[in-house]
C-alpha cells in the first residue's frame, strides 16, 4: 500500500507554464487520494494534455521525484517518435471519451527519465471534474511480459518449421518465417487475421467448432489424428500439412501454438520410396520368374533329349538294318526320319545350352582376346568349311569375361561369318576392334550375303532365321547363345549389313583400356 | 583271361537307351558279357556279386537308389571300391559332373544324341577300361 501524501497534488494548483493557479475543487482532494492509494501506477492529465496528478507507482514507473512531472505536458512521457502524434490522438479521444485500452493492438511505450523505454499497457477513463474533462491513465509496466513474449517470439522465430501462435478467438497473434514462406503470406497480412484464412474453404465450416473443443481440454497432440490435412496457400493451392498443437498460457490468455510440417516432400519421398520398393519386387519377381522359365525349358528340353535321341538311335538301327528291304521311296522315307531327328536333336542341346549359359555363373578374367580369336580362325580353317575364306585379324583390345563363354561368342560369330560369305569370291573375314573409353569394342565383318536391317530387330530372337535353311544350316540359336552371353557381361552387341553386302558384327564388353 | 569271361554292366533305367548302348557295343565286337540291371538297388547286388566286373556304365536319373549313391556305396564296400564306374548320363549340369567324381566316378560322359557318336563313346570306354587293369600278357 503506497503511503498517501499530499506533496502528489500538492503544488499542483499551478499552471507550469503561465503559473497561473488551479482553482482547488473539492473533489481533486479525494480524487487525488483515491489515485494515489490505487495498486497501479496512474496519470491524470487534463483536456489540454497537462499531468494534473501522478500517484507514487507512477513517479516510480517512470523514474521522476514526486513534484517533477504535475504541470508539465503528458507527451514528456512519450519516446520522442510518438509526441508529434500524441496531441492529436488526446483531442480525439476527448471528442468521445469512454473507458478504453488505449492503442488497440499496437505496442504501447513510455519514456523513462532515464531515456529508456517501457513497454506499457494502458487503460483510458474520462473523468468529469469541476475544472473540466480529465482523462486518467492507468498504467501497466508490461516489460516482464514483453520479455516473456519475446523469448516466446524468438522460439518460434528459431524453430525450422512453420509455426504460428493463435489466441483464443481463432485469431493469428504470431507466426515466424518458415510459416510465412509455407503459405505465401507476409507476417503483416496475416497477424490479427483468423487462422481459418490459412484453411481451404471445405474445411472452414467445422473448425470454430473444433478450436473450441481443443480449448476446452487443451493439451499438446497432434492435430486431425488419422486425417489427412491441408492448408491453403496465399496463390489458392493446397499443401498437405502436419500439425501440432500445444497450449500455451499467458497473462495474456489462452494461445494455441500451431506447429506446422509441410509434408509434401516427405509425400513425395514415400511415393518414390514405395515406387522404388515396387520396382525392387518386380525386379526380384522378374528374376525369379526367369529362373523358372530357364530351369523348365532346361528340364523340357532334357527330358525331350531321350525319346528324340530313341528316335534318331531305332531309326539308324532300322536303315543298318533293314535298308537293303526298302525301297527308294522306303529308303527316302527313312532318311527324312534320320535328319529330322538329328536337327532336333542339335536344336534341343543347343537350347540347353543358351539355357545353361543363362545359368552358369560367370569366371571373369581378364582375356587376351587377340590369341582367342586366332586360336579359333586355326580351329575353323582346319575345318573344311572355312577353306578358302580369308580372314583379316587386326589387334584387339583385351577385355574382361569368361573365357569359355565368349569363346563361345567369338566361334558363333566367325562361323556365321564363314557360312554366309562362302558363296563370294574369295569369302573374306575381317576382325578388329577398338577402347572406347571402359570399353572394348570388336567388330567382326564378312563380305556374304548380308541381311535386310528391316529384320535386324529379330536377329538375336531364338530360333529366327533370315535365311531359308535349305540354303544356309543353322538353327536360329546361335546369335541367341552369342546375345545371352554379351549381355550377362553388361555388354552391347548390334549388327549393320546390306542385302548382299556383307554383314558387320560388333560387341562390347568392359575393359582397361590399356594393353597390359 | 579273354574278353568273355569279362562283364560289363550297365545300369540304365530307360529301355530304349538301354537297346541303344547294347547296339553300341555290338558295333564295337565287344565279346565278352554285357549285364543289364534297371536300379541302383539291382546294381549294388550285382556288383557285389560279380568279381568278373571290369566296367559299370552307370545313369545318373533313376528309381530307387540313384547313381550317386550306388557310387558312393560302390566305393565304400572293400570288394567293389576298384571297379571302374562310368557315368553315362543325359545330364550335363556342372553340378552332376562335380557331384559325380567327388562321389568317386571314373569317367563322366553325356550321352550322344547321335548313335555313331554313342557308339565311338562306348567303344572308347570299352577299350579303355577293360584294358587299363589288365596284366599284360608275355
């Protein structure tokens, strides 16, 4: 309880200024003992802004000894960028005085003797006196509560997401930088605004109602459990968000602070994580499909092996036989039995073995491709077939692979070669090959019959043969075999030709580029 | 001791290959005998029984006991553990093969689609086999 002393109103019956004295009204006694017993710190100035009483809480609120400031203007009270405007604002309010908060929403100050500010909250009250209309000021020293709302300002200006501090009516009161790049919205055309702006319009309706069943069991949880959520953009667009909710209690009332996630990102990861996982299952699921259908066409094809090899063995028992008891047509007959039987039987290894290769684990070394292939032109020229063909063999890259598969490659492709330029003149085969970059690239060329590149799509398919087999044997496996190998080793093989032309066969494989 | 006091066994389920190897070493003039069996259980009986067995051409694919394990039993057993055993199979996986001479296998062939090449096949063994154990004569 201040003391009650006269030396407030005491000497205040002068005008500061002119000296002119104050006629005392009998009620400025009382009024002066009521303001000075009053718990806050209070001023009462006159109609032209003179301090006609300022209790002790007051003096001490803004540093000055009692007689110091009745007499002089209220605005001396005032941090100097606010007095131009102050006098104004005093008509105005003297115009339709009422009981008021003074400065609604905006931050209110006052200047200390000392040239500091303080934050103040105030409260207007006309008063009617016998000297005239007073105004009484009540004054709050609001500085704890500034300081508690700007370490409240700082947390959420600090935090990484999106956060915005809701009074009790719905109404924005905060929001940091991450909130307003979020929803495209300055602070200023947010603040005082109802949080419902930042709501796509299908979802306003409930949310009053909702706000203030939160209000009635505030406590800190996430928002819209099980829901999807989504705010609205300053430019209409939707953006799916996560919020949390966490009461906050203040002098001030009650606030709700919104923390907020734009989950769009994380959307989007998830959809490409259960993408990507779906591609990784198709994936395992394609593989483990195609290692069924290698072992079924290896165990069709090895159980077909018995009963055609049956066939081909009774028929040659029947022609050694029996043959001298046919006749032409019996022994023709019998004939077409043997070479039927022994394509098949060639057809069926050959698919157990393209379906082996798909199998075989590789034994990667690193391989002298050169001697390879010359070791293979000896083998074929030994042969009848390759009599008479000219092979060209330049230097070629070394590369990495199983030697047993791409020697595999490397025959198929020379006797390919063979066979179909054995009608030209002389028959001649060129083999060279190239680094390009990782990569070693070899080409095999001949000088034959060539192919349309029309059909150039369906040369690696098995069991495709752009030739008619009466004219060139073969099965169709061969370029199949010569494909599977070429890309289990992560390599590429094409092949370029014109009808009558020649054909060009080329196929990479990774490689040091060096001759090591 | 002549070629006819000689066996060969061969244990083969499937009867048309059966004809066909027993028409393989007639081409080859094989003469001494050529005992058939169709299981890995006749086999193992047979072989216990037969101090002439110079040769067990075995399958790999069959009822009963299969050819690994007539192996593994023929090599185990004190009286039949020297006898020469080739497998003569359809089969030419790399695991067989390997199982197979772990398992103590002498020889593994695939078998020939082509009777010629059958043939050539048997004869080979034939005159390897039922040579290479032989005291030579003065």
């Amino acid at each position: 309880m201040p003391e009650i002393t006269s030396n407030s109103i005491a000497d205040t019956s002068a005008c500061a200024a002119c000296g002119t004295p104050y006629a005392r009204a009998p009620e400025s006694e009382h009024l002066a003992l009521i303001v000075e017993a009053a718990p806050i710190a209070i001023v009462v100035a006159d109609a032209s802004g003179l301090l006609r009483l300022v209790n002790s809480l007051a003096q001490a609120l803004f540093g000055y000894d009692s007689g110091e400031l009745v007499g002089q203007t209220i605005e001396m009270l005032l941090p100097e960028r606010f007095r131009g405007a102050h006098p104004a604002l005093r008509a105005g309010y003297m115009e339709a005085a009422s009981p008021r908060p003074m400065g609604a929403g905006r931050d209110l100050f006052g200047l200390h003797k000392d040239g500091r500010e303080v934050p103040i909250e105030i409260g207007l009250s006309p008063l009617q006196t016998s000297e005239g209309l007073f105004v009484l000021a009540a004054l709050v020293d609001i500085s704890e509560r500034k300081q508690a709302d700007e370490h409240l300002r700082l947390i959420i200006d600090a935090a990484p997401n999106a956060n915005i501090l809701v009074d009790s009516s719905g109404r924005i009161t905060l929001l940091n930088a991450e909130a307003e790049r979020l929803f495209g919205y300055t602070r200023f055309e947010l603040l005082g605004r109802s949080i419902d702006v930042l709501l796509p319009v299908r979802l306003r309706r409930g949310h009053a109602g909702l706000r203030a069943s939160y209000l009635l069991a505030p406590s800190a949880r996430r928002m819209g459990a099980g829901r999807e959520l989504f705010g609205v953009r300053r430019d209409g667009s939707e953006v799916p968000i996560e919020i949390g909710l966490s009461p906050i209690n203040t002098p001030k009332g009650q606030f709700v602070l919104a923390s907020i996630i734009d989950i769009a990102e994380r959307k989007h990861a998830e959809s490409l994580r259960l993408a990507s996982a779906g591609v990784l299952a198709q994936n395992a699921e394609l593989e483990a499909l195609n290692n069924e259908l290698e072992s079924f066409s290896y165990s069709v094809s090895h159980d077909l092996r018995a009963p055609a090899r049956a066939i081909h063995g009774y028929a040659r028992m029947l022609e050694k036989r029996y043959a001298q008891e046919f006749d032409a047509e019996g022994q023709r007959l019998l004939s077409v039995v043997l070479s039927e039987a022994s394509r098949m039987g060639v057809l069926i290894d050959e698919i157990l073995e393209l379906s082996r290769l798909g199998r075989q684990e590789l034994r990667i070394t690193s391989l002298d491709m050169e001697s390879l292939v010359r070791g293979i032109v000896n083998d074929l020229l030994r042969r009848s077939d390759a009599n008479g063909v000219v092979f060209h063999i330049e230097e070629l890259p070394r590369a990495f692979g199983d030697l047993v598969q791409l020697q595999r490659v490397w025959e198929n492709l020379l006797s390919n070669a063979v066979k179909y330029s054995r009608k030209s003149t002389p028959p001649t085969v060129r083999v060279w090959g190239e680094y390009d970059g990782e990569k070693a690239v070899y080409h095999v060329e001949d000088n034959g019959v060539g192919f349309d590149m029309k059909y150039a799509h369906k040369l690696f398919a098995v069991f495709q043969r752009l030739h008619a087999s009466a004219e060139f044997a073969g099965t169709g496996v061969g370029l199949a075999i010569v494909h599977r190998v070429i890309v289990r080793h992560h390599g590429r093989i094409w092949a370029d030709s014109k009808v009558g032309r020649g054909a060009r066969f080329s196929f990479s494989l990774l490689s040091v580029p060096s001759h090591g | 001791m002549d070629d006819s006091s000689r066996t060969i066994l061969i244990v083969e389920d499937n009867p048309q290959d059966t004809e066909l190897m027993m028409y393989a070493l007639r081409e080859n003039r094989f003469d001494g005998h050529v005992r058939l069996v169709r299981d890995g259980v006749e086999a193992i009986a047979f072989a216990t029984s037969n101090p002439n067995l110079c040769l067990m051409l075995l399958d790999l694919k069959m009822p009963r006991v299969d050819g690994i394990d007539v192996l593994q039993n023929m090599r185990a057993n004190e009286r039949t553990c020297c006898i020469p055993i080739v497998i003569l199979t359809s089969s030419s996986q790399e695991s067989d093969i390997l199982e197979a001479y772990r398992s103590g296998a002498n020889g593994y062939v695939v078998k020939p689609f082509d009777i010629e090449k059958l043939s050539e096949v048997v004869g080979a063994m034939g005159a390897y086999w039922l040579n290479v154990n032989r005291v030579p004569r003065r």
